[in-house]
C-alpha cells in the first residue's frame, strides 16, 4: 500500500545504517490541497511515534497545504493539531459561486482554529521541530487581484515557465518564514532570490495564509509584517513539489555520534501524494522532471496504485471536488479517505520494524 523512493545518497545510507528518525534533519510537505488527505495517517504516526521524542533538530519545510501541515505538527501536540486541520478543512462548505473573499475568510478560520490558543508561541518557539512556510512575492500583474490583471500575469508566467523555470524569478521572489533559530538554507538549481525572515506572533498567520493562497482563487496577502511591501501568494507557484537542496548556513557543523552523519548531510523525508514530483505549480501538466541531484537526500513515500484505487472514486481528493460535488458527497469521500490512511501508517511502521530494505526503490524523477 505504501511505496519507498531512495535518492542515491539516500539508498545508500540506509543501506549501510538502516532506517532511524536520526537520520532525518528535514521533512517536506507538498502544495496541493485535499490532496494531502492521503498522508494524514502517515503525519500522526510520524509526529505521534517515529519522531516521539527527538531531541536533535528537524526541520518542516512546506508550502501551501505542506505548510498548514508544518504548522500543525511544530506544535506541542501535533496528532492533535493536525486532526484539527484535517476535520477542520475536510468539513469547509462554501456558497455555490463562492468568491475569492468568501474563500479566503474560511481559510483565515482554518488558520485560527489550527493554531487554537497557544500554536503560535509554540511553532514560533519550538526548539526541535522547526516550521518553514515558502511562499510566493508576486510582481508585475501577478501582484493584483483584478482578476483579469492576474489572469494575464498568469498567462506569462505559463509562457516564461515554458521557455526555462528560470525565468520565472522576473515574477516571483520565493520568502521563507522560519522558526527564528533555525539555520536551513536552499540551494535553487534554478536560482530565484531567496529571503529568509524570522517568524513573529505579527506574521506567522499571514505567512501561513500567504502560503496557501491560490491565484484567482482566493486574494492575495498584502504588506505581511516585516517583510517589504507587496503581494503573496501560494508558495506552490514556486516550490509545488520542489526541486531543490537544503544545507544549513552554519559553519559549525556537528557530527551524530551514533550515526555518523554531519547535519550539513542529513536526509529528508517527503511524504508525498505521487511518486513522480513537479518543480513549480506552472510544471502540473508539463514533461519537465525534478533534477534527481535535488533528491539525492530524500526518502519519499508515497500510496502505491493499489492504494489509490481501493479509496472511494478511486482517486485521491482533489480541489475539482468542491465543484464536481456537492457538499455532503463530497464531505463524506474526504473523510472516508482520512479514515483508511492509517493503512499507510501501518505499512510505514511495519517497513521499519522488520527493516525491509527490499520493498525500497530507487527513485527515478
């Protein structure tokens, strides 16, 4: 039910040192809406029993629904969290032509719900598990919410995306909202401008919201505190599944005694809806791979076909259900696939227990 990706470096490491939570310095959650419905077993075993306990710093790197995920599991009961977030968006209902201000008042009482009382304070001072929301400033008429402003904005940033990924950096600055201790850097093949700015009690909502803020689906965030002037939205415009490396800017690195790894060379770990990642939202439908030298440090895992198939509709849920349903159609699909992903988490734990390098494969972007 459930599949094992190895980058080179990753593969080998396990090989040689077997399968631990120590290994793991990062962790990655995808953009992709009621998608991820599909890893929330997988999310409360993790954060519920494989990380359980660790003392030594892992860093939860997400953006758009990856980052409402680092948000719930940076907290200090993050099986509780992350239910909240599931529960919470699984039972969203919006009017039959909802707008992008009705979608995006729901989704600000997503994120208060999420966080509940304390969740701030406790993502912003967790010492351990260490949240990172990527997020998109938007320039030029990607910066409006008139729609038809956007719409052609938009439109050239498909045709810029066509002729090199690269070029998408005249239209987009990737932020990086982080735990202020941590010390994680991205090394961008593709090289768009990098800012990293330390979370406060005054922007990590707007930095969670900005993350998942889809163009002509819901407003932009405007002038989020500390952070220039301008637009952001969804961080999966940039990073929808990723293609980059992650190091960390400290000099000093430290060794894992029991494992023997620097910090610098740590593994990450991607559960991820699908085995094959796209770099950016505008690569959805495009033939372009992942560089295979950006997962020479991951273990993705991912529901295996037959998975997929045994869930109602025999699919995944996706953001076209809000239209291709109606509310309690599509209420009682979410939450019966919610329900059946404990089976991953089993798979998971039962891969770990016995060992089972055989049922690991090679990944191949």
């Amino acid at each position: 039910m459930l599949d094992i990706y190895c980058g080179s470096n990753a593969l080998k490491t396990i090989q040689e040192r077997g399968f631990n939570q120590e290994l793991f310095t990062n962790f990655l959650g995808a953009s992709g809406g009621p998608k991820w419905f599909t890893l929330f077993g997988l999310d409360k075993y993790l954060f519920g029993d494989f990380f359980k306990g660790r003392t030594t710093e892992l860093n939860l790197i997400g953006s758009s629904a990856g980052a409402f995920r680092a948000a719930a599991l940076c907290q200090n009961d993050p099986v509780e969290a992350i239910k909240r977030l599931a529960y919470t968006y699984a039972n969203t209902a919006y009017s039959e032509k909802p707008t992008p201000k009705e979608i995006s008042t729901n989704a600000v009482e997503i994120v208060d719900h999420l966080f509940s009382s304390n969740g701030t304070s406790e993502v912003i001072n967790n010492k351990v598990f260490k949240a990172h929301f990527l997020v998109a400033k938007c320039n030029g008429l990607t910066a409006f919410d008139n729609k038809f402003a956007q719409g052609a904005g938009l439109l050239n940033s498909m045709l810029l995306n066509k002729l090199d990924r690269k070029l998408l950096a005249k239209q987009y600055q990737r932020y990086i909202f982080k735990s202020p201790t941590s010390s994680l850097s991205i090394d961008d093949p593709y090289r768009f401008s990098n800012v990293y700015q330390n979370f406060t009690e005054e922007n990590i909502k707007s930095a969670l919201l900005a993350s998942g803020s889809i163009p002509m689906v819901m407003s932009g965030i405007k002038n989020i505190a500390g952070s220039k002037n301008g637009t952001y939205r969804d961080g999966g415009i940039i990073d929808y599944h990723f293609d980059f490396s992650l190091t960390k800017t400290s000099n000093n690195t430290k060794l894992n005694e029991h494992e023997g790894l620097s910090e610098n060379q740590g593994l990450t770990l991607y559960p991820h809806f699908i085995s094959i990642p796209k770099a950016g939202w505008f690569d959805k439908n495009s033939n372009r791979k992942v560089l295979a030298s950006s997962y020479d440090n991951t273990v993705l895992l991912a529901p295996s076909k037959e998975f997929v198939e045994s869930l109602p509709f025999n699919k995944i849920p996706d953001r076209t259900d809000f239209t291709k349903m109606d509310a309690k159609t599509r209420i009682k699909y979410w939450l019966e696939v919610i329900e059946q992903t404990d089976k991953l988490a089993e798979c998971f734990h039962e891969f770990v227990e016995k060992q089972d390098n055989a049922r690991v494969k090679a990944f191949q972007p």
